[in-house]
C-alpha cells in the first residue's frame, strides 16, 4: 500500500473560515464575510482560555528578580497567568538549584505584616488587574516574599498565555495544534450560524460539543496518577 510518507496536513485561516461557512450552508461573497469570521475566530480562541488551561498555551519562562523590589511584572497582552513557579538561585553557575515555591491569594499576601523582609522568595501571588504603565505597557504584577535579597534569583514559571492574533493574513495558520482543528472548525461553525444561519444551530453545536470535548480530553499529559494511603 502506497502512502504520501508526510505529516504536515494543515489548514490556513482561510482554509478553516471556508470551510466552517460550507457547514453553515452560506457561501462568502464579501470581504466582510472573512472580517466576520476572523473575529469570530479570535473571540472563540478566547473563550477556550477562559474555559480552562490548555497545554499548548503554557510556556516556560524565566524572569529576572531585581534586588529589594517585591514584584516582577508581565506582559498580560501575552500572559494570562503563571500555573506553577519556582525560585531558580544562579549563585554557583556550576550547580543552578530550582525549588517549587507557593502561590498564596491576594488576602494571604495583604494579611502578611512583614512585606519588607528580604531573603530568598518562598511565595508569590499574582495581581491580574492589568495595569498601564505611562509608556502604556500593559502588566500584571508578580508579588514577592521575601522581598529577593539578591540579583541572582530568577522566577522559573509554566506562563499560561493567549493564543497568538489570528491576522488579516488568511494564508496563516492559526496558532493552535493540529489536533485542534476539528473543534476550532465546528466552534466557527457555530458562532456563524448565530449570525448567518440559526437554522442550523441545533446541528452545529451537538458537533462542536463532542469535538471540543474530545479535544479537551486528548490534551493532557500522560503520567501516572498515584493514590497513597495517609500512614499516621
């Protein structure tokens, strides 16, 4: 049996919006019918960050520490959060040591009496108010204690950030795995109907339930879980 030998079927922006309009019966007849959708295409990537934490949007990031500040800040046009840090000690370059270090909320970090303490940071809490800056930067804030000691700490942290712009470029791809595609297809699909063709709702969104679903279940990672008794 003769097969192609590749792995690199993907569809482009434009490619994706024809093809979810053929689902909704509607044929695209003007520029603003690609307008429509690719707003829709970046709206509905934004939902599937709201809905969860996708694997694919998690990147691991270092950010340099500044001695007696207690905040880092980031940018939350690109991040939307941090899933999991730790404090990496660059003091001996022959022997970096990362240690895990707690996330507290907002409360636990204002109820602390001690703010201006410094030391090697255990804790940090995150101020997603994003606020502008005069060169108007928008950041979130990254809350420290103890305030880092030392300019050779660093945040080692799984960013959970945006998709990227789905553009005016339709020949892109959009930024998402390929196993993706089946359910940002039916979502499209969707939220044209709402627009363009109602009729088609009641069979549009059952599919687009069971793609995102499965879609959502294959992205995971795959360790083993482990359950142990508490010995006292």
């Amino acid at each position: 049996m003769a097969t192609s030998g590749t792995y690199t079927f993907n569809l482009d922006t434009g490619e994706i919006i024809q093809e979810a309009y053929e689902r909704c019966g509607v044929e695209t007849k003007s520029g603003y019918d690609l307008k429509t959708a690719r707003r829709s295409l970046n709206l509905l990537l934004t939902k599937w960050v709201n809905d969860g934490v996708n694997l694919f949007t998690l990147d691991l990031e270092t950010f340099n520490m500044t001695k007696d500040q207690g905040f880092i800040t980031m940018d939350s046009t690109v991040r939307l959060d941090i899933l999991d840090a730790a404090i990496r000690d660059n003091s001996d370059t022959d022997a970096t040591s990362d240690i895990i270090i707690e996330r507290i909320s907002m409360d636990e970090y204002l109820a602390i009496p001690s703010k201006l303490n410094t030391g090697k940071p255990v804790q940090y809490s995150v101020e997603r108010n994003s606020q502008f800056a005069s060169s108007g930067s928008n950041t979130h804030k990254v809350y420290l204690w103890p305030v880092p000691d030392q300019t050779y700490y660093q945040l080692l942290s799984w960013s959970i950030k945006y998709p990227q712009d789905v553009s005016a470029t339709y020949t892109q791809n959009p930024d998402i795995p390929r196993r993706y595609l089946p359910a940002l297809i039916s979502g499209l699909a969707v939220e044209l109907a709402v627009k363009k063709a109602p009729d088609r709702l009641a069979v549009l969104k059952p599919l687009y339930d069971q793609d995102w679903e499965k879609a959502r279940e294959e992205d995971r990672e795959r360790v083993s879980f482990n359950v142990l008794p508490q010995v006292y």
